[in-house]
C-alpha cells in the first residue's frame, strides 16, 4: 500500500478512538457505542500503526536477491 | 426469564413467533455476519501440499465452477446460521439448525476429491440421522407444554422434560460439522479456505446457542 | 477505554515472558528476559511486510483484524460485568480464528495448524460444563451476579474446586508451551501462525497478549471474586506461574492423546455437574 493511504487509515482509527473516548468522557454516547467504535477501530490502529512505520515513503526497499 | 445472555436488545414480532436478540445472541449474529461478509469478499487461497519425505511440494487445482457452487453454499450457511442465532421460536430453530446441517454438506461435497467425498458423505449420514432427536426434541417439548416460544417457555410455569433438552443438544451436535465430526480431518483440508471455516463457524455457532436455550427453558 | 486495552495487551505480553522465563528456570536454562515477548510484537512491526501469492487476501488480513476485536469486545465484556457466555463465545471463536489463520495461507504448515485447532474442539467442553456448575448456584450468568454471589457465600475456588480445575485446564490449553499446544507445536513450524509474518504476527502478538489477559482476568474474577485492580494482577500473575510450572514438567502430547485427555476430563466435568444437579434443592 502507498504511504499516503496508510497515513489516512491510522488518522483515521486514531480520531474514532479519540472522538468515541472524547465523546463518552462529555457523556455524548452511552458506553456501549463508546465500546463498539473502539473495537472496530483497534484493530485497524495496531495494523496501520505497524505498517505506517514500516511504510517506504517514495523509494522502493531492496529487493532480496538471494544468498 | 433467567439472566443468561443480558437484557433483551430488540424484539421482532410476527405474531406469536418473534426474534428477539440478547448481547450474547448478537454477539454471535455480528460474527456469523463478518464471516459471511469475508465468503464473499474474499477469493479462495491456492493450496499448496507437500510430499513427506523430500522437498517436494505441488499445487493443489480448483475450478472456477466449483469454487463458485460452494461459495453460495456458504452465503446460504451463513444466511442459515444467523437465522439460527436470532430465532425465538424451538421449531424455526430446528428447521434453521438443520439447514446449516445441509449447507455443510454442501460446502464440503462439491470438492473433487475421493477423501473428501467420502468425509462429506459419512458426514451427511451423522447430519440425517442427527435430525431425528433434533425435531424429536422440539417434538416433545411442544407435546408436554403446548408452545415452542423460547420466551413463553422461559417465563416459567412449564416443566420442560431434560430428556428434550437432551435431546435437542443431541441434535444440533450432529447437525454441525464441528464440535463432534472434526476428526475427520479431509474436510478441513479441502481447498477454499473462506467456504471450510463457514462449516466450523456455524457449526460452533449453534452449538453455543442451543447451550443458551437448553439453559433458558 | 484505550488505555485498557493497550494495557491488557502489554501486560498480558509480560505475563508470556514471565511464562517463558520460568519455564527456562525451571529446565536449568537462563531463558529469554521478561519482556521479550512486547520486543517479538515490536520487532514483527518493523518488519516489512506483504500478502503471501497463494493466500486468500481478504481473509488472510481479516482475522487479523477480526482477532484482535474479539478479545477487545472480551476485555470490555470482563470489564463491565456482562454475561460469561459472550466471553466463553469468543473463547470458542477464537478457534475459527485460529483455523481462519491456517487455511487463508494456503501453506500446508499453517492448514495442518488449522487442522489441529478445528479437532482440538474437545478443549472447549469443559467450559460449559463450568458454566453449566456456575450457573446451577448463582442462577444468573452475569459476571457481576456471580462476583456478587461469591461476595457473600466466599470464592468460588472453596465451593466447587473441579469447576476452577476444570477451567484451569482449559486456560492451559490455550498456552504456547503447554500439554495441549498442538496448534502451534514446531513440527508444524509455528502451526497455525507460520505463513503470518511482519505487521500480522505482530498483530498476533497482540491477540496472544490480550487473550492471556482476559483469560486470567476471568478466572480470578470467576473463582476468587471481586478483588482491589493491583490484587487481581497478582492473583494473575500468581496462577500463570503456577500454569508454567506444569507446563515445564509436562511433555507436549500428541495431537491424538491430547484430544482423548482433554475428552476424559470433559467426561469426568460431566459426571461432576451431574452430581452437582443432583444434590442441589
């Protein structure tokens, strides 16, 4: 995947775990939705969070030519 | 009725057969809904196998037709099984639980290989033969209290025979692939890897919701 | 919220490398630090990373994701007191994840490791035997219900010992080092983890550390009660030293004698809550 997409999907799960923590901390939402959104949104931090730091921004890794 | 699963979310009515959904039956419906979801996302793996004893390895082929025959069959399971997940009513839910019991076979059967044919049809069997108690335990159930609402039977009043209960549990075990049959390993080694996990996943999600049942009443 | 669930995921890591620690102390080895198993998940982060050919790629990412949101929807369940069954649910699920893991590869390591998870099914019995005996007392199957219950009659461990045995038993089952691993035993390589590598073993890394967490959670809130947070990570860390102890002295069984083990203590777990049914009024 490029960088850039990466990028937009750890903002993206880090602001529904922000928005649902923020949210339930004012008592906007009850704590089951609270709860819902984060479940969903983990996941994909832990994933994006690993390939984000991981990502090549522009040039490409060295390829494995063998040993 | 008793507090097995949490309070109820949501109550469908049609009538005097409703379905209800509690935490834990939603629980279940959300997943058979996700698996589902990834049998028709997602394209079957190419299976490779190994020769034992040397470094051999091929690749296992599958056509297009088949995959495709039982990639309904596991939308149909999945379909069967959410059913079977939200059902308020003993005989919707036998009928569902051996519908799953069907589509197993069916995702199984359409491989083309003498192993897995084999496996599928000693299965099938168990599954025909599993919907004796399965009906014979809603069956006596309905015959003793003269309903089959879960809820109606839940709220007390009833004595619920355990030899039903047995028997109902009886039923859904042959129905699913899973719990009991899963030693018969040719079927979970059959290519396609979303359309086997469906077999297991359903067959362990009426397995768990039948435990609630045989509880609740 | 957050904060709990990145905390259950670390400290469930910890307790892995304490495991694996005593373990080592125990066969006379000197063994890995405590915390090499948060170094494993950091490490499979950094690491580069890609779909494998012959893999089913929506489905090999998937129970990825779908992994670690079952064991964070189990911690909230543990957290908040609902009913056991959901976690016992997802304990059960966890196998079709697990199978969901082998088979997306398409590696013939991994889809044996499936294999083994889907006819290790007999682990899973116990648990509702448990439920079953719990349930026989406390009426209700709500973990506050049953923490209440235990408030005022005592632990759970004193009034029926073969139901926390039982559960014990399948706690250690779900051990990377114990008698009942043949999910993930090396003949396999590492069974049904082999084919994910990079950001998704890391990704199993935190599944493994969650699940630790909450099972042991579970189990000190099933059976010992409703203790101060600090007391409860401690009666944890004091039944996953106890669980490594076993799995130190004990073989790894073979993936046949492990399912007839598990399907005779499932029998006797039977026989129990019978007696159980029918001496209670």
């Amino acid at each position: 995947m490029k960088r850039t997409t990466i990028t937009y999907g750890l903002a993206a799960s880090a602001i529904v775990i922000a928005a649902a923590s923020g949210l339930l901390a004012a008592a906007l939402i009850p704590l089951w939705a609270a709860e819902t959104a984060i479940v969903i949104a983990f996941p994909a931090l832990v994933i994006f969070l690993g390939l984000w730091w991981r990502a090549p921004g522009g040039e490409e890794d060295i390829p494995f030519i063998g040993y | 009725m008793p507090d097995i699963g949490g309070s109820d979310l949501f109550v469908l009515e049609f009538g005097d057969i409703l379905h209800y959904y509690t935490p834990y039956t939603t629980t279940l419906f959300l997943f058979a809904l996700i698996f589902t979801a990834l049998a028709i996302l997602s394209r079957p793996e190419g299976q490779i196998d190994i020769a034992f004893g040397g470094d051999a390895y091929y690749a296992k082929e599958t056509t297009v037709s088949e995959m495709r025959f039982r990639r309904f069959m596991a939308i149909a399971c999945g379909l069967a099984t959410m059913g079977a997940m939200g059902s308020g009513d003993l005989f919707n839910f036998t009928l569902f639980a051996s519908l799953v019991g069907i589509t197993n076979v069916g995702i199984v059967a359409a491989v083309k290989s003498h192993h897995v044919l084999n496996a599928a049809y000693e299965y099938g069997i168990v599954a025909m033969v599993a919907t004796l108690p399965l009906f014979g335990g809603a069956a006596l159930i309905l015959a003793t209290t003269g309903t089959l609402s879960i809820p109606a039977l839940a709220a007390g009043g009833f004595a619920v025979p355990l030899v039903a209960k047995a028997f109902l549990t009886l039923g859904v075990i042959g129905e699913g692939m899973a719990p009991f049959y899963a030693a018969k390993a040719e079927m979970f080694r059959a290519p396609g890897a979303p359309y086997v996990i469906m077999c297991s996943l359903s067959s362990l999600l009426i397995f768990l919701r039948v435990v609630e049942i045989a509880i609740t009443i | 919220m957050i904060e709990y669930l990145v905390f259950a995921a670390v400290f469930g890591l910890l307790l892995l490398g304490l495991h694996r620690k005593v373990i080592a102390r125990v066969q006379m080895r000197p063994g890995p630090p405590v915390w090499q198993e948060i170094l494993h998940a950091l490490k499979f982060s950094f690491k580069s990373t890609w779909v494998p050919k012959t893999a089913s790629a929506t489905l090999y990412v998937g129970v990825v994701l779908v992994g670690i949101g079952i064991w964070s929807a189990a911690l909230f369940v543990v957290l908040a007191g609902e009913s056991i069954l959901i976690l016992f649910a997802i304990y059960m699920l966890h196998k079709v994840v697990e199978h969901g893991f082998g088979l997306s590869s398409g590696s013939p390591y991994g889809k044996f490791g499936g294999v083994r998870s889907v006819i290790s099914a007999a682990s899973e019995i116990p648990l509702f035997v448990t439920i079953a005996a719990i349930y026989l007392f406390t009426e209700s199957l709500l973990l506050s219900d049953i923490t209440a219950y235990q408030a005022v009659h005592g632990p759970f461990l004193l009034i029926a010992p073969p139901v926390a045995i039982a559960m014990y038993l399948v706690i250690l089952s779900k051990l990377p080092y114990g008698p009942f691993s043949i999910v993930e035993s090396k003949e396999l390589v590492s069974g049904y983890k082999t084919e994910h590598f990079g950001v998704w073993r890391a990704g199993i890394s935190v599944i493994d550390g969650l699940k630790t967490f909450v099972l042991l959670f579970a189990f000190v809130a099933l059976f010992i009660g409703a203790v101060p947070f600090w007391a409860a990570l401690v009666l944890m860390t004091i039944v996953l030293v106890s669980l490594s102890f076993v799995c130190a002295v004990s073989p790894m069984l073979s993936p046949f004698d492990s399912v007839t083990i598990q399907g005779l203590i499932t029998g006797v777990m039977l026989a129990y809550a019978g007696y159980l049914w029918w001496v209670m009024p």
